[in-house]
C-alpha cells in the first residue's frame, strides 16, 4: 500500500518539476515547441507546479488529519447541523 502512495506522489511530483523547468527556460529564452510564446509557457509551468504543490499539500494534510497530527482548528468536527 505504501508503494502505491509513493507512485500517486511521484506522479504531481513531476508535473510539478516540469513546471519549474519551463518556467526557468523562459528566464533562458528557451522555447518549447507546444508554446508559441513565453508567456504562455510560463504560465502553462506555473499552473503545473501550483497543482503539483497543492496536491502534494493536501495529500499530506489529509493524512495527518487522519493521524490527529494537526492543530485544533483544522481537525474535523463532528457537527451534523
């Protein structure tokens, strides 16, 4: 199970690292071929690697949340108002 955690991690890892990628080749002028401009390559990167982060962010949330390893006032209430 742990293997399995390890790969849907690794996985937004990597989305994540590509966008820093392209948003460093856009400083060195360095154009990749589905983006016609570097604006658009920069935010294409910055798009992924917020999305990686913020899953990456919420997995391990989820998880402490679950292991009671958060402060108070992110753990859940039990309120069925």
């Amino acid at each position: 199970m742990r293997l399995v955690a390890l790969i849907i991690l690794l996985i937004p890892i990597f989305f994540a690292g590509l966008g820093i990628k392209w948003m460093r080749d856009v400083i060195f002028s360095i154009l990749h071929d589905p983006f016609p401009n570097y604006a658009l390559q920069f935010t294409g990167g910055l798009v992924l690697f917020i999305a990686g982060l913020a899953f990456i962010g919420g997995f391990i949330f989820h998880r402490d949340r679950k292991n009671n390893k958060v402060a108070p006032r992110f753990q859940k209430t039990n309120d069925h108002g």
